[in-house]
C-alpha cells in the first residue's frame, strides 16, 4: 500500500510521457507512470513486492552522479512478500532522477522504482534530445541550456539495464564545454544491436560534480530474456543437475556454489569465463550423503557483481546433519540479542590456514561474510561476530570452513527476542474533542516516528510531530480529535524511520461518550 501522505508522487514529464506512449508501441515495456518528486532533507517511501514471504530484503539507492548508496537496516517481506521502507535524501543531494532498489536475498528479485530531487532555486535548464527516440544507429543530439560558459562536462550514456557507457573514440571519456549562450551540446551514434527501452545521457561538471540528463529512447525488439534455470530441478543423491545463468557480462570470470538445506556452503564451479553470449553453464552431482530438502545453487559474476539464485530439491531420507559437538567448537555467550557480540572458537583445522565463517539463520538463510580468518599453530581459530540489529530470532548456526583441510565446524547459538511489540491507546473510545494517548514498544533507542490518522471517511489527517522512542524502546504520544471529527472507527499509523516497524492502531470517536 502507497502512503500518499508521505511519497510524494507527481506526474512525469512530457517528454517522459511522449517516450512511453512510443516505446509502448515497439517493445513491452515495465514504465513507472508516476514519477515520486522529493526536495534534498525530505523523506520518502517505498513499496515493492514479489518477494519470498518473510525474507531479507537489502536496498540501495543511486543518484545521477552512477554513486550507489546503501540503504539501511533491512527488512523482512510479510506474508504477502512485500516491503515497506523508506530513505532520507540528505541534504546535499544533486538534482536528477534518482533509482532506488529493493532486492530479496533469497529470490534474488529486484525492484527499481524512480524518483526526482529537485534542488530549489537551482538555475533553470532546459535539456533536449534530437531526436527523442529513434532506432539503433541513429545519431542523438543532446542539448542543455541555462548553464555558465566556459564550465566543462564530461558525457555518458547509461542504458535500461542501468550500466553506463563511455561517449568517445576507443571508449575514451568525451570533454565538452558550455558555449557563451549557456548551451551544452554533444552526440552520440547508438550501435548495432543497441538494448532497446529508455535510455539517459547524463554530464558531470568537472568542477562541483552538478549532474545533467537528458532522456531518450531507442526502439526496436527487445531481446528475450536471459536463460536462467536448473535441470532437471528435482534429483535423488546421485543425480547429476546442470545449471544454466544468462545475463552475466561476456568474457568476465564467475563463479558458483550451493547451499544446503541447513546452510551449509559446498563447492560448485569456483572458476568460469562467461561465454560471448552472456552464458555460463556448470553441473554438480548430487554425492550420495546428500541432504534431503530444498538446496540453492548460487552463481556470481565477478565484474557484474551479478548473483542468481536458483532452487533444486534433492529427495530422500537423508537427515539433516547434525552440529558438529563443543569439542570441536563453542561460543559465548550461548544466547544473545540483536546487536550483541558474540565469540566463537573452533578446532581441529590445519595450522595457519584461511578460514571462511558464515552464520545461517533460523529459518535456514545465510549470510554472506567476506572476512577471511588465520589459524594459530594449533589449528585454532578465534572470531567475533555482531548479531544485526533486525534479525529472525531462534536457533542460528556459525559455519567456519577450512579452505585448504575443507574441515567444517558447526556452532549452534540462540538469537532472543529483546522484546515483543505492541501498542495501546487511552481511551479507546472518546467523543469529538477527545485527547488520545498512544504507546508503542519495540522501537530503536532515541528512534524517530512518522504518524498519521486515516479517519473512517478515508481522509489521512496529520499526526503528531517530533516522537521519539525513549530508554525502553517506547515512544508515546498524543493527538486530539477535532471538534468536528466524524463518528466512526479512526486508525493511528505509526512507523519507525530507522526500523520500518509499523502500528496500526484502532480507536473510536463517538458523540454518546
């Protein structure tokens, strides 16, 4: 569900208007029609679904300048598989249109969504592409006007699956300087077999780093999409899958792995170059001990920094193995909370060499650590790890790998709860007029709130400003009922800006009280 109080969402550009109504008649394209529009300091939200019900969902975004910013903490999809999160635009941020993404963990489904910063009293310039659209070959004429002469730009050209390209001979960077009528201007001759959909050229000053776009559109058949899929995806132990990844970058090298039911990571095809056609294929035999129960076969370019996940069962009554017992590892404290520290030892490894750890967690997920660790003499290793602030809670298992003995040890560890939420209000019923009192448990520390009313009707009215949660994770607040509020059942909508939990909560208004 969109919050219309708190996205701020405005119609498009004619311009980006024109080009869907084109591109619609070419190729099927995914166009946003709505394009949310936000200032620098203001907050927006997000919605996006199609996601694994209840898992880890990561975000980012990346402004005009092609830098990516983390988003987080992240969330976990509701029963429905969607998410709703939020970003601050910091004040700095450069004008343009912006890209946000949400991205399951598991799924590997990503969801971009585009908005517009508009700086306020930014210079104003206009920006034009000659011709709008036009098939490949074709050569765009790009303008901006309303700049200061002399300033100088270098130019790029960034596609609809978001990679950029150089505009310049040998794909050199191309320089270009505004003229003495404030007017930026350059070109550049899309290639054969050019990606069809919605293309930007954009220009970065090289003094102040201010970022221009201009959209346009080249046409044409949109190619299928890539071969992404298991055979056969069902095997008993012995069976023999072959895992085929289109869409990867041609020529670079990939690699692949599989995780296990208990997440537990085994070796796939550590080293692949991916065929012209953006190709990789690998197989791997299921060996005889294979655990019964759904696996993942994970593939991952090195330059794309692309990853697919792909499911396979194997079937059988082969049990989950169990965790390796304390002499080879243990951990204190043997249960914790989010954001505490936690120590882990484990054995039996050969002296001084590399060691991999992963935690998986309760239901099965792991997570991914790029920390490499050293054995001592004695083949002992010794690490800490921070438990994340938003986490599934249970029965979590530290993985540590030996990469040269391919020696695993298991330490099982327990993840409570540090509270379960709730909220109230007082009293739940009042006349017009009325002060309600709310509180809610399970926030951050000093954490933030965003608050609305929706009242029977559907109108949202405003809420209460400047809540923050105190020591207990509480936050608590009031709102009076106008004196003209209809009768009727009103909610209260509350969501923490650093941890997207949100209330609900219902209370009445009625003149008899």
């Amino acid at each position: 569900m969109m919050l219309p109080t708190v996205s701020r969402i405005r119609t498009g550009s004619a311009l980006l208007l024109l080009l869907t109504l084109m591109l619609a008649l070419v190729v099927p394209l995914q166009v946003q029609a709505n394009v949310p529009t936000v200032t620098p300091g203001e907050r927006i939200h997000f919605y996006a679904d199609g996601f694994n019900p209840g898992e880890r969902v990561d975000f980012w975004v990346t402004g005009p300048d092609g830098r990516s910013r983390p988003r987080f903490p992240s969330v976990e999809a509701d029963d429905n598989g969607a998410v709703l999160w939020s970003w601050d635009v910091p004040a700095d941020a450069p004008g343009g249109r912006w890209t946000a993404v949400a991205r399951g963990i598991r799924s590997n489904r990503q969801v971009p969504t585009d908005f517009m910063v508009v700086v306020p009293n930014a210079p104003a310039q206009v920006a034009q592409a000659e011709p709008e659209a036009g098939a490949p070959g074709t050569t765009f004429r790009f303008t901006v006007t309303g700049l200061t002469p002399g300033d100088r730009f270098a130019p790029w050209v960034r596609g609809p699956d978001g990679r950029d390209r150089n505009i310049g001979p040998d794909s050199e960077s191309l320089r270009v300087e505004v003229d003495r009528e404030g007017r930026l201007a350059w070109t550049w001759t899309a290639p054969e077999g050019t990606l069809p959909g919605a293309w930007r050229s954009l220009a970065r000053a090289e003094r102040g780093g201010t970022v221009l776009e201009v959209p346009f559109a080249v046409t044409g058949q949109a190619p299928p999409a890539p071969v992404r899929q298991v055979q056969p995806v069902v095997g008993a132990p012995g069976t023999r899958f072959e895992v085929t990844v289109g869409g990867l970058t041609p020529g670079e090298v990939a690699g692949s792995w599989l995780n296990t039911p208990a997440g537990a990571r085994v070796d796939g095809t550590p080293y692949m170059i991916v065929a012209r056609d953006g190709t990789v294929q690998w197989t791997w035999t299921a060996p005889a001990n294979a655990q019964a129960g759904r696996w993942q076969a994970i593939t991952r370019g090195a330059d794309s920094r692309i990853e697919v996940v792909l499911d396979l069962t194997i079937t059988g009554a082969n049990p989950e193995p169990a965790p390796r017992p304390d002499g080879d590892g243990s951990v204190t404290p043997a249960s914790g909370k989010p954001f505490d520290t936690f120590t882990f030892t484990a054995r039996g490894f050969n002296p001084n060499e590399q060691i991999a750890y992963w935690p998986t967690d309760a239901a099965g997920a792991s997570v991914p650590v790029l920390e490499k660790l050293r054995a001592d003499r004695d083949g002992q290793v010794t690490w800490t790890w921070q438990a994340p602030r938003l986490v599934t809670t249970g029965t979590w298992i530290m993985t540590a790998r030996g990469m040269t003995s391919r020696r695993e040890v298991q330490i099982p560890f327990t993840i409570e709860a540090p509270y379960v939420p709730f909220a109230t209000v007082t009293p739940d019923i009042g006349p017009p007029g009325t002060m309600f009192q709310f509180k809610a448990v399970g926030f951050n520390v000093h954490e933030q709130l965003d608050t609305w009313v929706e009242r029977p009707d559907g109108v949202v009215l405003h809420g209460t400003r400047d809540i923050k949660a105190i020591g207990d994770n509480s936050a608590s607040w009031e709102w009076r009922a106008p004196d003209d509020a209809p009768e009727g059942t009103y909610i209260m909508v509350a969501i923490g800006r650093e941890t997207d939990l949100t209330f609900r909560i219902e209370f009445q208004v009625r003149a008899d009280q």
